[in-house]
C-alpha cells in the first residue's frame, strides 16, 4: 500500500479531473447524479504503473482520501459525476434502452502523454438506467476485470484500463451472497455503438447527429474533411472494429457478451464479464454458460463483430444518406479482418514474409490443435522455442498433442517453409518469443485470486496483476503461472452475473 501513497505523493499538482468532455453533449444525454457511498471501503488492488502513467491524477490524495474518491464517497471539487444512455441488442434482439446502470462517470484527466480519459466507477451504485439491477459489482467480477484490462494492455490490445479496485463488506446478492466492490476504470471513451442506436431507434435524428458530430470532432478529427464525414467515420469504426477481432482471436480471448451496447466505437475492449482466454483449444468454445446457442464463442467473434457493425450501420444510415454509401463502409470489414489476422499470424508463426503456403499451414496447425485440444497458449509459446532444425527441444511441443505424429508431420512443412525465408533459429525465437504470451488470465488463476481476496488477503491480485504484466518474459520464477490447468479448473464457470 505504500507505494501506492508514493505514486499519489511523487507527481507535481496538475489538472485533476476536469469536467468530461461527455458533459459538454445536450442534457438528453446523461443524468447528473452522485455515486451512492460504499460503505467503509478499503483499498483491494491498484496498478502502480497506471498511477504513475496518470500521475497528475493522484498526487492530491493519502491513501484513505483516495480510497474515498474512488469509491464514490468522496467528490472532487472538479467533478461533475454522470450516467449516460444508451441502447443496443442483446444476444441479436433489440432490448431497448440500456445505459450505465452501475458505472459513474467522475470526469477526464490527462495523462503524462497528454492524453485524454475518461475516468469511471464501476459498481458505484444505482442509477436510472439500472433498471431492474442494484447498480453494484461484486468483488469477483470487480478483480476479473482489473487483472483483464491491465493483462490485455500488456498483450499491446486495445482496450480500457483499469486503476484500482476498493471493497466493502456490504453484501450484494448474486447466485449467492457476494461483497461489493468498486474498479475504477479509464478509456479515451465510453462511447457504444449502442450510444448511437439509442438515437436512432428512438427516432431522434438531430441527437444521432450531434453524437456523430460530438464523436468525429473528439475522436476522428480527420473525417470531418472527408466529402461524407459520417461515411468515413464508420469506414474507421469498421476497421478498428475488425482489428480488435483479430487481435482477440490471436491471442484466444473470447469476450462473452458482444452485444452492441458493449462494443467501443474507438475499437478498444469494453466491459469485461464472463471472458475467458482459450486454454485447451476448441473453435466452438462458448466461455459464457449462459450463451447456451453459442453466439460468441470463440469462432463466432469475427461474424459477430460484422453483425454489430451493421447495427450501428443501421443507426447511422439517417447522417450517411444512402444505403450503398453505408454498405461499402461496412463492406471493408472482411478485408482489414483478413490483413491483421495474417499479419499478426505471420508474428506468431516467426515468417518476417508473407508466402502463398501460409494460409494452410496456419490452418492445418489450427486443426492439430483442435483435434488434441491442445492449450492454445502454450503451443504458441513452445513452437517459438523450437529450433529450425530437428532437436529433443521438439518433445515440449509434442508433448501438448496426442497425435504426435501429425504434428510432426506437420513440423517437416513448417521447417520448409522456414527454409524459404533463410530463418535463423535465434532471430525467428526472439520475435515469436514477443508475439506469443507465455502468461495470460487463466480463469483458475483469476480464480485463485478471488478466493484469498474473498478472505482479504489481497497478496495474490498484486503478484497476478505484475506476472501479466510482463506476459512475455520468461520469468522463471513463477513458471506455476504457465502451467496447464489442474483439474479442478475444468468445472470452472462463468456466468452474465456480476
Ligand atoms: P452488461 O451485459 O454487464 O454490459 O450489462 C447490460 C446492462 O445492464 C448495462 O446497461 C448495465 O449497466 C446494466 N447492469 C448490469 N448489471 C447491473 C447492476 N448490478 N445494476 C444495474 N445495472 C446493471
Ligand atoms: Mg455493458
């Protein structure tokens, strides 16, 4: 806890949440309103790089202030909090009007690269867009998605961060009794594509218009010179949105609940709930048990993605003015999927060239996977420690498949395939050993976590948050980290409750 008293007492006083930008945007917007207090908190996890990164953020405050602020008890002078609105479709069906129900926002700062955040609290109490819900967020999802937004940053994914988590014993009720907790997250913003079909379902054209204009000038700045403006903001959504897929698919993360309202128009990953990272590999992993069709399992994400964009496509047909104008912004998708897939399966694979072959190759080691539910994690990581000759460093590999010799069949094609670049074992190992993690958050591991944190002990969050990190580096020291799953881990289940 000390140093996160010096990350807040190190930095010079600066800006300390100035007034959102968000406010700035008509009433009809958002609802002003104060985070209900969380009863005696205390402090659970921060990130101290986050801290540092956002200095200017923290430097006013000891520990028990700070602690106040980001549970909600305690307003900065300079915050104006708010709820938004917003709408979307859940599991493919239109649900209406949805809108931070649990999330406050407090206000923006500045980080030490002068960039733009908003800073949220999510969990910090009911609000009108709670609708049925008790505007809280128990401790086990509040640590799920603190360790998964810091993880996926260091995977270089784009997503929101996350700064500290505060708890409470308040009990809140789930499928059980579970205490609340409060994460204080961060992103350039919180805006959906749900936040634009809110609009437009609700047949308010001059709000769809002041959201897009609110969005270009802020966030696209150029395709304000573009000739239709709102064409090229979603020629722009539509890519960063594909990149984001294949950037999830890459490193096996599966998102669970991609429902419109939880899809950033800046492409970055939003609202972390029942996710999970492929351990065993199976394409038709659903990571959410209750996702019972398997819309968003792991090979479904891409086809999702496409379908959300057609969604917010939809809501911004009345500001791009024709249907075809909008179908070729949305028909980029495929493409910008296609070339960040390659590209980063170019990483992964250690080819610094694309050749004809690779597709298949890429493929048929994808089937061998498949076929052995071998952990997708860890043959990535072993692959890009083998040599480019035949060695017994092989058998760490093989050890992952049960059909050893298809995949030894298949090591012989990728050899020669290596061959054709004149790949050299140490360079090719250097640059797959930074594109393919050795540490991600297994949900056993998370899970460990959550049951000491459950006893206060909050050790084991610190030590997960500094492996993940760094998921790149051997760190031998916590080799147990990167292990399979023990068997208890098989009956692990995440639900939508959180
Ligand atoms: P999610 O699927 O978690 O993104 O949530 C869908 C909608 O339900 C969002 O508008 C949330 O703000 C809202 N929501 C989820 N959990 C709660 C809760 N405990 N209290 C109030 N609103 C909630
Ligand atoms: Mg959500």
């Amino acid at each position: 806890m000390s140093s996160f008293i010096n990350a807040m007492q190190n930095h010079h006083l600066n800006d300390f949440f100035q007034n959102s930008l968000f406010s700035s945007l008509p009433a009809s917007f958002f609802t002003h309103l104060r985070p209900t207090p969380l009863p005696s908190p205390y402090l659970v996890a921060f990130s101290e790089k986050m801290a540092n990164e956002h200095s200017v953020l923290f430097n006013r405050f000891q520990e028990t202030e700070a602690v106040e602020i980001f549970s909600g008890n305690k307003i900065p002078f300079t915050a104006n909090p708010l709820a938004s609105v917003y709408s979307g479709h859940q599991f493919g069906v239109w649900a209406g009007q949805l809108g931070d129900g649990r999330a406050i926002l407090l206000g923006d700062t500045i980080n030490k690269y002068q960039q733009r955040f908003e800073v949220q609290l999510k969990g910090a109490g009911a609000t009108p867009y709670s609708r049925s819900g008790d505007g809280r967020a128990v401790l086990r999802s509040s640590i799920r998605e603190f360790l998964c937004s810091e993880a996926m940053h260091a995977l270089r994914i784009p997503t929101s961060r996350a700064l500290c988590i505060t708890g409470s014993d308040q009990y809140v009720f789930r499928e059980q009794p579970e205490t609340a907790a409060v994460v204080t997250r961060l992103a350039p913003s919180f805006i959906r594509f749900g936040s634009f079909e809110h609009w437009y379902y609700n047949r308010r054209h001059d709000d769809l218009k002041i959201l897009a204009d609110f969005v270009i000038e802020h966030y696209f700045p150029h395709c304000r010179d573009e000739h239709n403006p709102y064409q090229a903001l979603l020629i722009d959504i539509t890519r960063k949105t594909a990149e984001l897929m294949a950037h999830w698919q890459s490193v096996g993360f599966m998102h669970g609940v991609m429902n419109t309202d939880n899809m950033s128009i800046l492409g970055i990953t939003l609202d972390y709930g029942p996710f999970g990272f492929m351990e065993a590999f199976n394409d038709s992993h659903i990571c959410n048990h209750t996702d019972q069709q398997g819309r968003y399992s792991y090979k479904m994400q891409p086809s999702v993605g496409n379908w959300n964009l057609h969604a917010l496509g939809q809501a911004m047909l009345p500001l791009i003015g024709s249907v075809e104008e909008t179908q070729i912004a949305l028909s980029g998708y495929s493409t910008c999927f296609v070339a960040q897939w390659e590209s980063l399966l170019r990483s992964k694979f250690g080819f610094s060239i694309a050749h004809e072959s690779d597709k298949q190759l890429g493929e048929d080691f994808f089937s061998l996977m498949q076929a052995s539910h071998a952990d997708f994690t860890l043959s990535f990581r072993q692959l890009s420690h083998l040599e480019n000759e035949i060695s017994p460093k092989d058998d760490a590999l093989l050890d992952l498949f049960i059909d050893r010799e298809s995949l030894k069949a298949w090591l012989q094609r990728y050899r020669k395939r290596l061959a054709l670049e004149d790949s050299k074992t140490e360079t090719r190992q250097v640059s797959m050993l930074t594109s393919n993690p050795k540490y991600i958050l297994r949900n056993y591991l998370a899970q460990n976590a959550i049951e000491k944190a459950q006893k206060k002990d909050f050790s084991e969050i610190a030590k997960l948050l500094s492996i993940l990190e760094n998921p790149f580096d051997e760190q031998i020291e916590h080799e147990e980290y990167a292990k399979l799953p023990p068997d208890w881990a098989k009956d692990l289940e995440v639900s939508c409750s959180s």
